[in-house]
C-alpha cells in the first residue's frame, strides 16, 4: 500500500511533485538524501492516497533498490513474549502489539515491504528517526530486532494516545498513516488490516 518503484527517466522532485507532496517530505520517509541521483527500481512509500501520474509497475527486469537507510532488516526473530515485555514497559497492551507485529512480519526482523518497511515491526526510515528523535530517549541500534520492537511499540503507543486511547483508530493509522487518515478517512484496505490485527489478538493472549 503506497508503495511505488521508481521508473527510467525520473526523479525524486518529479515523483514528489506529481504526488502533491513536499520532496523533503518524500526523501525523510524513504531515508534518501534529496542531493543524491535516484536510482531505477528504487522503491519509495508515498502517503496513501497520492499516486504519480506516471504510476505504472516497473518492468519486470528492473532490479529493485532498497534505499540504504536505518533501520535494517537482518536475520533474526523475536517471541510474542519479548514483544509483550516491551509493550507492557510502554503503556501498550502486550497482546495488541504481538498482534501487530505478527500481521507486519510474523515477528521476522528480515522483512522489507514493497513499500520500504523494514523489520519486526516494520519502521519506515523517516519514522524511526522521529520515533528515535522524540519517544526513545535513546539511539535506537539499526540492526537490532528487539530495538525494531521498542521503535514500533513506541510508536503504536503515541497514535493510541493520539486516538484518545481508540485501538482501532491507532491500528488504522499505524498502516494507513495518520495525516491520510485525516485527509481520507479509514480506507477499505485499513479496515481489513485493523479487521486482521483484531482477530489475532486472542492468539496472544488479548481479547
């Protein structure tokens, strides 16, 4: 969902401009360095709901570049009990949080979306930064699949404040974004992702 593979002939400013979103806003996302040559078969997330004109799939032969920017998706799985430790020293519920987890990665630290997300909990680079910038306290190590966790239960536990404690909500907004959420509402995708991340919850001991 938003994910977009870059084409022959374009560049960063393009893709941003006919995305209707700022370039810095698209290179903070993605972990690109604005100044640097885009390269084919980069994939970026852009916001849900802005699409380039220009949004074709790729052709089959373009190789597909993963922008090199933190966090890392290495080798190495987490327990629902590691993640609801976490959770539990956060403020969020354990139970929701593995249910996350599991529907992002299946608690698998090598993972990379289609549309950039990378670990356990699958982190967009920007978001780590902020969540490292502004939640953590702490630098949060790259490679570290326990550290994927702490980013994304640090996250999940300021869009259930940012929801007034709506788990639904904060789940929606945790796939679809939030600032999309206020533009387009909770979109049919979200609603089967949240359906999803619900159901698996009594997997983890939750309701």
């Amino acid at each position: 969902m938003g994910a977009y593979v870059v084409r022959p002939g374009e560049t960063l400013w393009g893709i941003a401009a006919s995305s209707g979103i700022g370039v810095g806003q698209l290179a903070w996302m993605n972990g690109i360095d604005p100044s640097t040559p885009l390269l084919v078969g980069t994939v970026l997330k852009l916001p849900t709901g802005a699409e380039p004109a220009s949004s074709a799939p790729a052709p089959p032969a373009t190789p597909v570049v993963v922008p090199a920017a933190e966090p890392y998706a290495t080798p190495g799985r987490v327990t629902s009990s590691q993640i609801g430790s976490i959770a539990a020293s956060n403020g969020v519920s354990p139970s929701l949080a593995a249910a996350v987890a599991w529907q992002e990665s299946g608690f698998n630290n090598g993972v990379v979306s289609l549309a950039n997300a990378r670990g356990v909990m699958q982190i967009l680079p920007g978001t780590w930064s902020w969540v490292e910038q502004r939640l953590a306290g702490r630098p949060l190590a790259p490679d570290s699949p326990l550290d994927n966790v702490q980013a994304g239960v640090l996250y999940l536990g300021q869009l259930l404040r940012d929801a007034g404690g709506d788990e639904a909500l904060a789940v929606a907004s945790y796939y679809q974004g939030s600032s999309s959420i206020r533009d387009m509402g909770v979109l049919p995708d979200s609603e089967r992702y949240v359906a999803n991340v619900m159901a698996l919850r009594s997997r983890f001991g939750g309701p």
